[in-house]
C-alpha cells in the first residue's frame, strides 16, 4: 500500500500532533542540558532573527 492510499484509509491527525509533542518535548530536554536553564529566552531571542 503507498502513502496516499494511506492517508486516504487511515486518519493520521492524532499521530502526527503526537509525533510532534514528543519531538517538543524531547527538544526542550535536550536545549535545558545543552544551554542551561534559560534556553528558552536564547531560543525566543534567535526565532524571530
């Protein structure tokens, strides 16, 4: 079965939102080890940039 035909039979909304909480989620851990506790102002300084 190719991925068209799949996406037409199964509905994938739920997994992909979950795929993506969990890249979040591991994301955050691995900046907080790499950059310290305030990684998220350095992350919300360098997005807009």
């Amino acid at each position: 079965m190719n991925l068209s035909a799949r996406f037409h039979r199964h509905e994938l909304t739920f997994d992909i939102v979950d795929g993506v909480a969990q890249c979040l989620q591991a994301l955050g851990f691995l900046l907080s080890r790499w950059l310290g506790s305030d990684w998220r102002v350095l992350s919300n300084e360098a997005l807009p940039g």
